[in-house]
C-alpha cells in the first residue's frame, strides 16, 4: 500500500497545479487532482508556492483547513465512488449530488461523514468500519 509523506502528497498537489497551469500533459491521476483544484480557487495562490505550501500547519485550533488533506479526501472519495467500494457508496454518491445539485457539495457532505469514521478508528486503533461510514452517508440523503 502506498503511504506517502505529508512533504511528497504537497508536492503531488503543487507539482500538478504547476503542470496543469502549464497546459502540461498530466497523468489520470494529475487530471482528477486538478479537476478538483480547479474548483478550489482559495488554494491556489498556495498551490503556486510549493515551498510556503511544504511549511505551513493547518491545526483545527486555529480554525484552518488543511487544503492538502481537503484535497486528498476529494481524490479518496471519488475513486470510492469509482470502484463503488464500499459497496454502495456509488449510488448514495448520484442521489446525494442531485439532491443537492452539485457533485463538489455532495462530496463535502461525504468528507464529514469519511472524517468522523477516520477520527473513530484512530480513536479505538482499529481499521475504518465500512459499515459505520455508509450508515452516516445514507442518513445524508
């Protein structure tokens, strides 16, 4: 399993953004990050500068975002969605879109839902429960 470094995920984030502003080829990977960077304007002035963007902390005490984990959950939702696993999560992912009318809100919606089941899991030091995680998403819709 690839584990990669906070220092390597901002460089993956900075390096993309660089290429996609570029009009650089990007691999399929590249071409979903920036699909949702682009949608993510306040980060881009940060994406442009790689080195601020390797120093900076993001701690919740001071009411911050961290926009790199904000973005890794988008690519870590999405392809959950692709390959539909958990079991399930493809179809709760379109009704809560046309719920609400917007693929990018539906998956901040599904970002609270990942993050509290993340939270749980290193709480009790044990694996994410799929089964918690689809549960909290089916009451969004």
């Amino acid at each position: 399993m690839f584990n990669p470094t906070r220092e390597e995920v901002r460089r993956f984030f900075c390096d993309t953004w660089k290429k996609k502003t570029e009009n650089r080829i990007l691999d399929p990977m590249e071409t979903l990050a920036s699909n949702w960077m682009e949608q993510h304007p306040e980060y881009h002035a940060l994406l442009t500068d790689p080195e601020s963007a390797l120093e900076q902390d993001y701690t919740p005490e001071r009411g911050e975002t961290n926009p790199f984990l904000h973005l890794s959950m988008h690519l870590s939702i999405s392809e959950q969605i692709s390959i539909n696993q958990p079991p399930g999560i493809k179809a709760i992912a379109e009704k809560l879109s046309k719920k609400l009318g917007s693929e990018h809100e539906a998956q901040h919606l599904m970002m609270e839902c990942l993050g509290q089941v993340m939270w749980e899991a290193q709480r009790e030091g044990k694996a994410l429960n799929p089964e918690n995680y689809l549960e909290a998403l089916n009451r969004l819709i």
